[in-house]
C-alpha cells in the first residue's frame, strides 16, 4: 500500500490546514443520533452502472481488483443509485453573509453547517461534492478535508464573490438530473429568485437553508442610526429607528415567505436557521429533508 503514501500525505495536510472548522463540524455531525446510513439495499441501489478509473478522492476500498486486473489502470465500480444521488453544496458568500449581530456571522454558521452535513452524508456512504470545486464529488474523509479547505480558500472566496456579482448564477457541474443541491444563504440579493431557477434548470431537487441573524429579524434599534447595504451602495439614516421597526419586521417576513413559496412551486424543501439557535435543530431537519436516512 506504500504507492498510496502521498495520498495520505495530502489528505492529512488537509485535514491539519483547518482544525477548528473541522473539528466543530465532526462534533456537530457526531451529536446527531440519526442512525444514518447509506442506501445499501437490494433493487435499483444495487444496479452496476459503470466502472470508471480509480481517483484520488475515492477510497481504496471501493478499488474493484477484478476489473483493474485487465489493465495497468484501476477502477472503480459504480452503481445507479450513487451516480444519480451524488448531495452538491453550495453557499453563498456575498457581504451580507458576513454580518453578524452577535458571536457568529451567518457565512460562519453556513460553512459549519455545510460541512457538518456532509460529514453525516459521507458517514452513511453518500458522495459529497462542492459546486465550483475543481475536484469530483466523493464519500471520503478526504473529499470532506478538501471541502473544508475550499470553503476558506481567499481565492475561491473571491471567485464565488464576482460571480454573485455579476448574476452570474451557479457555476456548472456535471451534475445528473434527479442529484440533489443543498444551497445555503440569506436570500437577501436582488436577484435570488433567478438564480433559483438557474439551479431548477440544472435538474436537481433543492434544499434551502436560510440563513438568519436575529437582528436582521427582530430589528431591535432604537434611537439615531444610519444603516448600509452590504455593498455600501446605500444607506438611511433614521432620527427614532424604532419608528420604522414595525413595517421594517413585515417586509421581513414577507420577504421570507416569498422564498418559501417559489422554493414549493420548485418541489424544493427550506429550513429557516436563525445564527443565535442551536445548529443541531436545523442539522436535523435539513438531514430528513434530504431523505438519504
């Protein structure tokens, strides 16, 4: 097994590049008493779809000796179930998911529960990939280091930054129809409800969670305050900030329920996260929307 040494170099880099993200989301993962498991069953699960050459985020284990043995190469044997049900993540990263009111800003919260998700998938035998990532889904400790380190690479930041931007949209995957994307945001952009469909031409079932800073829903100003667009496009400037709270908390909620509705009409699921709960709860309902348990 020495000719998988640097593999395992690489992976325990990874893995020591990003402690503190890490390890908070295999605490957040291991509190979850789901009995998650992957779909090991007889039927459509079990169907052999295609063999294809080993990688590098693919465990040794899923290697099929018999197939590698008719040529100099390795391969790996899939089944239909795994190539349709790969889970895709993406998050949102523009400046309003650096706010935050109290210890965590909601990108903190996003990437914890990001990562914490996919470590529940990646236990129960689910592939996981990152869409933007450079590197193919996989169910892997190493897949989920890798992850890990995307989601706090400068550069990559900065890429997903410029592309919410521009409108862009997602960025391209190959993703199958039928796969699942689990997208987390506030939702708070002016152009949320097309890129929502950009992600239903995609093909995929979706699974919101929006993310909340409770001061963003319970505007608890008061007095003179001026407030800024993330972007520091514009701003106002109120004499008694309470005098607008009430319509302020309205617009909120409706804003929200905006959301929800178009996320219904897509057949998608959405779990509403405030940045001051607990994050098992919405780890929990999110893990059964998906559906892979």
């Amino acid at each position: 097994m020495t000719g998988f040494s640097p593999l395992q170099h690489e992976a325990d880099a990874l893995g020591a590049g990003l402690p503190p993200l890490m390890v908070a989301a295999d605490r957040l993962a291991a509190s979850i008493s789901l009995g998650a498991h992957g779909r090991r069953k007889a039927g459509i699960g079990e169907n052999f779809w295609q063999f294809r050459r080993y990688g590098s985020a693919d465990s040794v284990g899923r290697i099929d000796w018999r197939q590698s043995a008719k040529s100099q190469h390795l391969f790996v044997r899939e089944r239909e179930w795994e190539a349709a049900q790969t889970v895709w993540f993406w998050r949102d990263i523009d400046r309003g998911m650096h706010f935050g009111s109290g210890s965590v800003t909601k990108l903190e919260r996003a990437n914890l529960l990001l990562l914490a998700l996919a470590s529940l998938l990646v236990r129960g035998g689910e592939r996981v990939g990152l869409l933007g990532a450079s590197y193919l889904p996989a169910a892997s400790r190493f897949t989920l280091s890798r992850i890990g380190h995307s989601l706090l690479d400068p550069a990559m930041q900065e890429k997903e930054r410029a592309r919410a931007e521009r409108d862009d949209g997602p960025p391209t995957a190959p993703i199958a129809r039928g796969a699942r994307i689990v997208w987390l945001s506030d939702f708070l952009s002016p152009n949320v409800e097309e890129r929502m469909a950009g992600f239903a031409r995609l093909g995929a079932v979706g699974h919101l969670v929006r993310i909340i800073d409770p001061a963003e829903e319970d505007f608890p100003y008061s007095g003179r305050a001026r407030f800024e667009s993330p972007r520091g496009r514009d701003s106002a400037l109120f004499g008694r900030a309470e005098s607008v709270g009430h319509d302020y908390r309205a617009r909120f909620a409706a804003h929200g329920e905006k959301i929800a509705r178009t996320a219904t009409k897509l057949g998608w699921s959405i779990t509403a996260h405030r940045t001051d709960h607990v994050p098992q709860t919405a780890l929990i309902a999110l893990h059964a929307a998906i559906g892979l348990a």
